[in-house]
C-alpha cells in the first residue's frame, strides 16, 4: 500500500525502532485521527465503471469479471451482510490477479490502493520469520480489529498466498464468518482477498483440456475449477492455506480462477500498452513481441507462460 508523505516518515522512524507489526500497532492512532478528519478514504463503490473496467482492460477472464462483478454488486449493496465478502484470487504470474484488485480498489476508494482503509499484507515483508508466527498471529488480529473500528468498510489484501507462513492466516478467521461482532467490532462490511499462485496448474490443466475437447474457453463454468483449487491449496504443504480451518469450514465465498493466456489475449496486452504510451498500433511489433514469449505446453504452445507480466520490457527491447 502507497502512502502519504507523512505517514511514510512515521512508518520508517517506527520500522526503525521495533519491527513488523508492532510498528503498526503504534501508527493505527495516528492513521485513524488522519481518516476521520479527512475524506481521502470514503468508500464509494462505482460498480458500473467497475464492470467497465474489467471489460476494457482485462483480457481473456471472463470467470473473473463474472464473479467480481456479481459478488461485488451484491455485497455493497447489502446494507446489513451476514458476513464479510472472502474472495481467493488464484493462477499463474501475469493473468491479472493483482492487476484486477487494483482496478477493484479504484472502484471502490476514491484514492484506490493508496486509501488508508485498503490495507496490503506481503508475507516476505511483513510475516518473515517461521519462528514468530505466534507473535504475528496476534498482532495480525490487533491491526485488523484496530482498522475495523476506524471503518467497516475496510479492504484486507494477503498477497503471495504461497509464500505464507503455514498456520499464520487462520488467526484470522474468527472475522470471516457470521458472528455480528468479534472483539467488540462489527466487521461484517469488510472485504478479504487472498492471491495466489497456488492452483495454477489445476486451472491450466482444465483449460487445456477444454481446448482438446474442442470447446471454447468460455464455456468454463466456476464449477469446473472451484473445487479443484480449493483441494489444491488445501493440500500444498508450500501454500499458506495448507491444512487451513479458513478452507476446511468454507468460509472463502468465491475462489476465483484466472485462466492462462493465449496468444490473442496476449496481443491485446501488447496493443493495450502500446496504446498507454500514446505509441502508433503497429501490427508487426505487436506480432514481434508475442513471438519473443515462452508458450506453453511444449508442442502446442498455447498458452503464455508468463502471461502478460513481461509485456512491457519485452516492448522497449523490441522497440
């Protein structure tokens, strides 16, 4: 998460003197009296700008828009939900995962990822060291409560999934369900969202199959996936949902699948950029960086092995 100028300067005098979250325990006050004095974090969900966004932007997800859309549409719509929404974002590097939270964020947040009610959790940065975990486990529940209080409307991301510490990401699971209170706050208006890398293959290897059963990709349903990446993380001894009671009680509403990209959609990430950098729609160069890609598997090549995440070097080489 970005942040303002004077909040990074408290941030790097804390970090200095007491590490990890015990330095956010100490900037909550001080972030809080900011929100409440201001208008810099106010939720305003623009849901049709939202869909719009997805549909011009992102490319060869059509399970992703379907699902955020409806659930998000449904959700901040309910002024009195039963429970949070809890939403798993999984697939391989490059298929859009972060970049469809950031476009869910600027949707909902007038200062989108930079709003002090959108909170950012990367666990090689915040959660490093196994031994700690019991430490992080109840710092974690502090700082979710804390900012909870401060807005119900709050947005907690755990990016890496697969990168977690095994065990760590239960502490917080007594906030998801339907309990109407938990530590003296109401924090049924907030919104979850995990991302992994983690389920990939299975997702890739339902996609494939589709292909050689001759059937178009937009004929996957959720259902196809769902339950296969759910056993798959559930599962992974390097995933931070394994062994998860967050899974084995169901308490993820969607676990959202990007699919892998092929080289159509893959064109249109090129031609999207080149467009973003007010450079002339050449179909060649679009053709040449496409064809610098790694696809996947090895004698079909179908599907981009790192999605749309070198785009953009691989356009200044070739340019």
């Amino acid at each position: 998460m970005e942040l303002m100028k004077w909040e990074l300067g408290l941030w790097l005098v804390c970090f200095s003197l007491v590490p990890g979250l015990i330095c956010w325990e100490f900037a909550f006050p001080f972030q809080s009296m900011y929100c409440q004095l201001s208008d810099a974090c106010a939720f305003q969900a623009k849901l049709d700008d939202l869909e719009l966004d997805l549909y011009r932007h992102v490319y060869g997800q059509h399970l992703a828009r379907e699902v955020l859309v409806s659930s998000i549409i449904q959700f901040t719509e309910n002024s009195t939900p039963m429970k949070p929404l809890v939403l798993s974002f999984h697939g391989w590097s490059g298929t859009g995962k972060s970049y469809v939270t950031s476009l869910l964020m600027k949707n909902l947040y007038r200062d989108g990822m930079k709003s002090f009610y959108v909170h950012q959790f990367v666990p090689t940065l915040h959660f490093p060291h196994a031994s700690q975990i019991c430490l992080y486990k109840e710092q974690l529940k502090t700082w979710i409560s804390g900012n909870l209080s401060a807005c119900s409307r709050s947005v907690f991301i755990f990016d890496e999934m697969d990168k977690m510490h095994p065990g760590l990401i239960d502490a917080i699971k007594s906030f998801l369900g339907h309990s109407h209170v938990m530590y003296g706050t109401n924090y049924r208006k907030a919104i979850f969202i995990f991302i992994s890398n983690a389920g990939g293959d299975q997702i890739n290897q339902v996609v494939l199959k589709f292909w050689k059963d001759r059937k178009d990709r937009e004929e996957i349903q959720l259902e196809d996936l769902e339950s296969n990446i759910s056993r798959a993380v559930f599962n992974n001894k390097n995933s931070g949902f394994w062994n998860s009671d967050i899974i084995n009680e169901k308490l993820i509403d969607y676990f959202v699948p990007f699919l892998p990209l092929t080289h159509k959609h893959v064109k249109e990430c090129v031609r999207s950029e080149m467009f973003s950098r007010g450079l002339e729609i050449r179909n060649e160069v679009i053709t040449e960086v496409v064809n610098s890609m790694n696809f996947f598997p090895e004698q079909e090549k179908l599907f981009s092995q790192t999605g749309c995440k070198t785009v953009s070097a691989r356009l200044d080489f070739s340019l």
